[in-house]
C-alpha cells in the first residue's frame, strides 16, 4: 500500500472538493490504504469474520447485503399485493425478462469502476441486436449464427473503442461522448433497421432458430439437475482447493467453515432455481427446465469477474477508479486501460444485444425507445446492486442482483396493472435513493470524497 | 491591476474537479483579458487575436459556424429556400426555444454540473402553463398559469439543486433520474400517452400564451421598437463607457463602443427587416417580428445581468473556476449551486411554453422528445462558447448556439432525405455535440490548464 504517494503536502495536492469520477482527493489516502485490506482477510474464525463484516458493513462498505435486502422487501411486498408474484411461472418468467439487465448492468460497471459513465450500452445493445439479426436473415446476407454473433459483438467492441478513446485520450467527459454516440447510434439503428421489421423467428432456417433458442430454448429438467451437480461441484471443489492452497502457504484465507458455508450456499440457491424452473409452467401442456439464458449470465458473470478480480487489468481498473493520480503514478496506462474499460462495456453491451434480439424476436424501430430507457435501467441496476458511482468499488456481481431487482419491480408492478410511465417513475425513483444512498454510505466510509 | 498569481485562484477546472495547481500562473494570467488594458482599437483588436489564438476565441466560431451552416444550406436546399425570410423567421420561432433552455443550461454548466433534466422539466412546465389557462378547467389569467408553471419547475429545479449540492451526488445522475421522473409524469399530467392540451386565440388568457411565438408585432411597431430599443442600449453603453472613463477606470476605446452599438443597430435592422417582409400570400398578408424576439432578449437581458452584474453571478463563475478556492473565499457552494439548478429549471419552463405555442399552441406526448430536447439544449450552449467544465462563458452564447442548432435542425429537415431524414435527425446533433465538445476539450489545451488525470 504505502507505495501510494500518502503524503499530500496541501500545497501540492490538487484541490480536493469535487463530485463525480475523476477526483482524488490525496488527504484521504491514509485512511483509504488501512480499508483497503478488508477486516475479514484478518479474521481467524467464523464469529471473528461475521463481526469484521458487520464493522464493514457499518462503515458503509455493505456489499451485497442491501442489495439482497431489498430483493426480499421488494419480493414480499409483491407477493402481498398479488399471489401471482412468487408462482413458479412469474418467478422464471421474471428472470428472463431480469437477464438482459443484469448483462447490461455488467457492462456498465466497467465504466462505473472506472469513476466514468456510458450512457450508450441501451443503444450499444440495440445496435447489436440488430446486427446480429440482420446478419442472419435468410434473403440478405445469411451468415451463419456464430458469425453473426461474433461479428455482432466485434462492432459493438469498436463502438466501444471510439467512445473510450475520445474519452481516455481527449478527456471529454464520459456522459457527454456516449450521449453523443447513444444519438448517432440510434440513427445508425434506424438506418439498419430500414422502415419494416426484422425477425429472426422462421423456424424454417437453422440460423434463426439458434438465436430464438437462445432466449426462449430450455434445458431438459434432467439435464438442469446434472449441469447443477457438476457446476456446483467444480465450483465448490475449485474455491476449497484455492483456500486450502492458501492456507497452507500461509497466506490470508478465510476460516475454512466460512469456505464451506459459500459452497452450501451456492449449492441451496442453484437448487432453488433448478427446482423453480422445473415446475411445468405451461397452461396446457409441458414447459420446464432452466431457460439457456441462466447459464448464459452465469458465464458472462464469471468471465468478467475473474477479469476483474484475478488479472492485471482488473487491478489497474480498480486503482484508476479509486485514485487515478496514484495509479498514473505506479505507472499504469490511463488511457490503454480506460478505452478498454469502454470497450469491455460496448461488448457486453453487444452480448445483452444478441440476448435482446432472440427475446424480441421480431426488431422495428420500437427498441430504440426501449434501448433509451434501459440505460437508466442499467446504471441504476448497478448502483442499487452495490457498485459506486465514483468509481473504484464494486463487483459485476452487484450488476447481477441489482438487475434482478430492477426485473422484479418491473414485472410486479406490471402484474399489478400499473401503466408503463407509471413505472418509470418508480424507476427513476429508486435510482435517485440508490445513488442517494450510495453517497450518503461513502460518507460513512474513511474514505470519503 | 492583475492577478498575483500566488493568491489566483486557478483558472479553469476540469469538469469540476481537479485543478492542476502548477497551471496557476498561467491560468491567472489569462484571467484579465488583454482587451481591457488596450488603449486603441488597434490595440484591442490585436489583444483579441492573441485571446483568439490561445483558445479563448468567445463567440468567433460560432458566428463563423453560422456563415458556414447558412451558405452550405442555401446551396444545397432545394431551389436554395434556405434564406427566404419564412424559412428564416420559422427558425427564429423554432431556435428561440433551444436558446431559452441553453440559457438555462448556461449557468448550471458554468458551475461545471450538468442538468439532463431541463427538457423534461421545460416539456412539465409548458403542460402545467396550457392545463392552467383551459376552459373550461381552472381558467387562470395567463400570467398566473405562466408564474405557477416558472414557481414549480423552480421548486424541482431546487429539488435536483439540493441532491446535488447539498448531498454530492453528481449532477448528471440526479438530472438523469430527474429527466426520467418528469418524463413519465410529463405523460401523467397530459392524460395518458393520447393525451392533449392546447390553448386557442379566441379565448383571452389563451391568446397570450398562444400569441408567445406566433404573434406577430405590426412592421410599424417593430421599427418603432427597434428604434427605441437601439437608441436606449447605445445610450446606455455609451454613457457607462463615457463616466468609467472619465473615473479612470479600465474602459474599452470610444470607437470600440461605438462600433459595437453600430453591430447592434445592424443585426437589429437585418432582423426586422426580414420579419417585416410579407411572408403570407398576395391576399393574406403576415409580416413583422415574433412577440418571442423580445421576449428572448429580455431572457437574455436578465440572465446577462445577473450573471455579469450581481454577486451571484461572480460567485457562479467563481465555483466554475475552481471550486475549492471559492469555498475558501467563503462563497456557500450549496446554496449558490441549489439556487442555479432551480434558476436553470425556471428558465426551462420558460422554453416549454414558448415550445408549445411554436407547435401552434397543442402539446401531446409527441410534440417534442424530452431526451432531444436536453442534447439540443446542451449541444446549443457549448457551441455557442460556454464549456463544459465550468466557469467559461455568457448567457448569449446560448442564444447563439440555439440559433445555430435550430438553422442546422430545419436546414436538414428542409432537404429532400426521404428515409434518410429520421435518422439523420438523431444523428446531427449527437455529432454536433461530440464536435462542439471535442473543440471546447482542444481549447482548453491550448490553454495550458488541462488536468492529466
């Protein structure tokens, strides 16, 4: 830590009061380098770990644990007003609609860790999924369906490296480049989409119907069980090996039952949704099975949380987010990082499009009004999930339970018959109290801006 | 006279936040414009170049931009209709709404915040405004309904204000959820996603908020009014020039004032004299200046003064400047930020009233797009000169940037683009906006007083 320049001579410290992103106010440093290492990595035992948490969670650095709060308020409150709300056939059908904010909320961190915004991932999605069906389409260019993603996903990445080169190289502010690019996208969308309608839901041609199957297709009830047993088992094999493997380096693990507890955990919620998801929920008829897209989530999840969390870049994103006058000082590349932090958001953002295409199957100019309004969807799927807006903390896992709530309110007020404007408003509320309660929480933190 | 750099407070900051204490001197430096010590109109003019060359170029490239958009779209217009005086007198309708709400954007943007909301609250005040004078209904008198609608936006303008200021959080983000609120309340208050609401010239109190940009001053009136109106800003300009100069204060040279009330008098004679050119048919006759032309230089008026003239005002650009060093000075941050934000939105309400009587007095939930309405409004005042990262710029920087953004929205709406004409309306401005702030990140280079981080 302490090869952090601490010192901030108040003559040479640039000024310190400033709000959004780029501030790095030098005086909090110290204090910022004792938080950083969390408590629980000191903890010997269970109890000794929860009370580190719980003095954690105090200090304002609360991680999930608001987030899953508000999943249970928002989940009873719903379920008070109409019983339909926790029905197995609601609870499935609110995760499909929730995944493609959890992915867009994904995408968004890695602009949020970075202290920076991009208002254009609703547009970026859009933009994507039509690509990718366009692409497709039987009486034009007919690519196959993995090239048309691809291909897809590579021109939402070089949207992505435009906007984050204007805005690493030249310093324009983040909300300003990607509200112009969120503009020429949706002209370029229109353009696209021509004045008809594109659908990918001929079941006559293969191409189309693997991208249907990729929002709508359902694993076998059967099948579910056995990629849970194998998923949950290389997952719980994996983390015990890892802590076994640092414990006997000597180095910081956590107590070996909190290890244990992870894994049980893991297990009982991946048991809950196979078990949800195999319910027939068909009127007439049989649908069961988890939905493709849940494992989908769950690899973009894990691809951008071992991005972030065990390589190089992830660490450089993290310290450009917390004080970017001290990572430009250790030497890392602001601009290299930072037009990647943009490009790793537009391709994200281009997966939530391939997941948006098949949700929608049929694509007209309509999305771009649905695209606007999920960028809002998103930022506030990530700040409510946990992650700040200043930048530096955060983890795509927030994106996942943040989106989950934003899906849940969605849905049941929808259920309960509330207009879409009406909606909208509860939205643009709840960002409000999240970003609200993200400040007010920095405030309680040593580290404060 | 000048700036000891020691005490200056550092000149511009980047998007509020950091200022690079090692750009002081220089930045203190430039901080006095080199046209007050001129002596000569020689003089003056040379200092203005230097000013010019070192990225301070104030409003030169906007008119610039305005010769070039005109010339461009004359030729290439169908049968070169760009120029006509309807064409241009519909543009003055139409601009005068992004120049209100880039003025109100102004003074939020020279505190280095941003309000994303100003369109949703203009598209909620001009609602408000039309529900208050129907009849049947509550039937107000119109400056009621107008002074209800400009109180309310000011009270969500100092709600979004205090979350800002009081709270930190960033302005972007409460203005944003702020823009989403009002958006769907927006639709609310109209009644639905059919809803409308509409004001008509038969009834009275209708008629004045319907007559804001579509009535017409007599040409004879029009003339009178320009005369009067020249003849009292060139006295006052003259007269205050006169007296600070014989206090011996820093004055600009005799003939830059009275070249200055020259370029008055002449753009005011251009503007009438294309207003007052019958526009109508040989039979129907509609010639003279929009009501909305002096309403806006009244806007224009205000918000000069109080940002050039008042302590407030200084305050503002002091908190643009360098926050920091404004706090030390002992300005009260929030309560100077909370109060522009609710000026900002008040002003904004203003432009949705003159937007609904520009659409012919009917608003619907497709009269305008609020999302639009904030990119036109933000792209128009940082073309016009005002930067994005506080602190640098002028009320009628606005009103020009607007002028512009409205010649380039019709010019393009003009041209025969069959499907390429929707696109094309998103495209421009997100493409005007990158470029306008791109322009104003390269000046503030050439400045010397931009922030690594």
């Amino acid at each position: 830590m302490s090869d952090i320049p601490v010192t901030a001579d108040p003559g040479e410290t640039p000024a310190g009061a400033a709000g959004a992103g780029t501030v790095a106010d030098l005086t909090a440093a110290p204090q910022a380098a004792v938080a950083d290492v969390p408590p629980e990595l000191l903890a010997q035992s269970l109890g000794q770990y929860f009370r580190a948490w719980w003095v954690r969670v105090r200090g304002g650095d609360s991680g999930v644990l608001p987030v899953v709060l508000a999943i249970v308020v928002v989940a009873i409150s719903f379920q008070v007003a109409n019983p339909a709300f926790l029905s197995a056939q609601n609870l499935v059908n609110l995760f499909e609609q929730s995944t493609v904010y959890m992915v867009l909320a994904m995408a968004e961190i890695f602009a949020l860790l970075l202290g920076e915004i991009d208002l254009s991932v609703g547009l970026v999605m859009a933009f994507g999924s039509v690509v990718v069906a366009e692409l497709v389409q039987p009486t034009g260019l007919n690519w196959p369906w993995w090239v048309a993603i691809i291909a897809a996903l590579l021109a939402c990445a070089a949207v992505g490296a435009i906007q984050g080169s204007l805005v690493a190289r030249l310093r324009m502010p983040s909300f300003i480049v990607t509200l112009g690019g969120l503009l020429i996208l949706e002209g370029v969308a229109i353009i696209l989409l021509g004045p008809g309608l594109v659908s990918i839901g001929n079941s006559q041609f293969r191409n189309e119907v693997v991208l249907y199957d990729i929002f709508w297709g359902r694993l076998d009830p059967v099948v579910s069980w056995i990629l849970l047993a194998v998923l949950v088992g290389a997952a719980g094999t994996g983390l015990w090996l890892r802590d076994a493997r640092k414990r006997r380096q000597g180095l910081e693990t956590p107590p070996r039952s909190l290890t244990a507890m992870k894994i049980v955990l893991m297990a009982v919620a991946g048991i809950a949704v196979v078990a949800i998801c195999n319910v027939n929920r068909a009127h007439f008829g049989t649908i069961e099975g988890v939905p493709y897209i849940i494992p989908i989530v769950l690899v973009v999840l894990a691809a951008s949380t071992v991005l972030l969390q065990r390589t190089r870049f992830g660490r450089y994103v993290y310290a450009i987010g917390g004080n970017p006058e001290a990572a430009r000082r250790a030497g890392v590349s602001l601009p290299a990082v930072r037009t990647w932090g943009f490009v790793l958001a537009a391709l994200t953002a281009g997966i939530a499009g391939v997941l948006f295409a098949s949700w929608q199957v049929s694509l007209t100019t309509n999305i771009i009004k649905t695209a606007n309004s999920y960028v809002l969807l998103a930022v506030a799927a990530a700040v409510i999930g946990g992650t700040s807006l200043f930048g530096g903390r955060g983890k795509t896992i927030h994106g996942v339970l943040g989106g989950l709530v934003i899906g849940a309110i969605y849905n049941g007020l929808y259920l309960l018959g509330v207009s879409s404007w009406w909606i909208d408003v509860v939205v643009a509320a709840v960002l409000l109290a999240a970003a609200a309660i993200d400040v007010l929480s920095r405030r309680g933190a040593p580290r404060q801006a | 006279m000048t700036a000891d750099p020691g005490e200056t407070p550092a000149g511009t900051a980047d998007g509020t936040m950091v200022a690079d204490p090692t750009a002081a001197p220089k930045a203190a430096a430039a901080d006095v414009p080199p046209e007050l010590l001129a002596q000569s109109l020689g003089q003056y003019l040379r200092a203005w170049w230097v000013r010019v060359r070192s990225g301070n170029s104030g409003v030169l490239p906007v008119v610039l931009a305005m010769v070039i958009v005109a010339v461009i779209f004359e030729i290439i217009t169908p049968q070169h209709a760009f120029l006509r005086p309807s064409n241009l007198v519909y543009i003055f309708g139409l601009s005068t709404v992004y120049m209100v709400l880039a003025m109100a954007e102004t003074v939020v943007l020279l505190l280095g915040e941003i309000d994303l909301s100003v369109g949703a609250v203009a598209l909620f005040g001009g609602v408000i405004a039309f529900k208050l004078v129907q009849q049947p209904g509550p039937a107000w008198p119109w400056w009621a309904a107008i002074l209800t609608a400009l109180v309310s936006c000011g009270l969500i303008g100092a709600f979004t204000g205090t979350l800002t200021a009081r709270l930190r959080i960033p302005s972007f983000v409460v203005s944003l959820g702020m823009f989403l609120l009002f958006s769907g309340i927006l639709i609310v208050v109209l009644g639905g996603a059919n809803g409308t609401v509409g004001v008509s010239s038969s009834a009275l109190d209708q008629r004045v908020i319907f007559d804001l940009v579509q009535g017409l001053i007599s040409p004879v009136a029009s003339w009178v009014a320009l005369a009067v109106v020249v003849a009292a800003a060139g006295t006052a300009l003259w007269l205050r020039a006169a007296a600070r100069r014989r206090q011996g204060l820093v004055a600009p040279p005799a003939g830059l004032t009275a070249i200055r009330i020259v370029l008055v008098a002449l753009v005011g004679v251009a503007v009438v004299m294309i207003c007052t050119v019958n526009r109508g048919t040989l039979l129907v006759t509609v010639a003279g200046v929009p009501w909305v032309i002096p309403i806006v230089l009244v806007v224009l008026g205000a918000w000069t003064l109080l940002l050039q003239r008042t302590r407030f005002g200084r305050y503002v650009y002091a908190i643009g400047g360098n926050p920091e060093a404004a706090r030390r000075a002992g300005v009260n941050l929030a309560a100077i930020r909370t109060w522009a934000f609710a000026l900002c939105s008040a002003t904004a309400a203003l432009g949705g009233i003159l937007l609904g009587s520009f659409f012919f007095g009917e608003y619907s939930t497709n009269t305008a797009d609020p999302g639009q309405l904030v990119l036109y409004s933000v792209a128009a005042a940082v073309i016009g000169g005002v930067s994005l990262f506080g602190g640098r710029g002028k009320p009628v920087h606005g009103v020009l940037g607007g002028l512009l953004i409205g010649a380039i929205a019709y010019g393009v709406s003009l041209l025969s683009l069959g499907q390429l004409a929707t696109p094309l309306q998103y495209i421009v401005p997100g493409v005007v906006l990158i470029v306008a702030v791109l322009v104003d990140v390269l000046s503030r280079r050439g400045t010397g007083s931009v922030t690594r981080v």
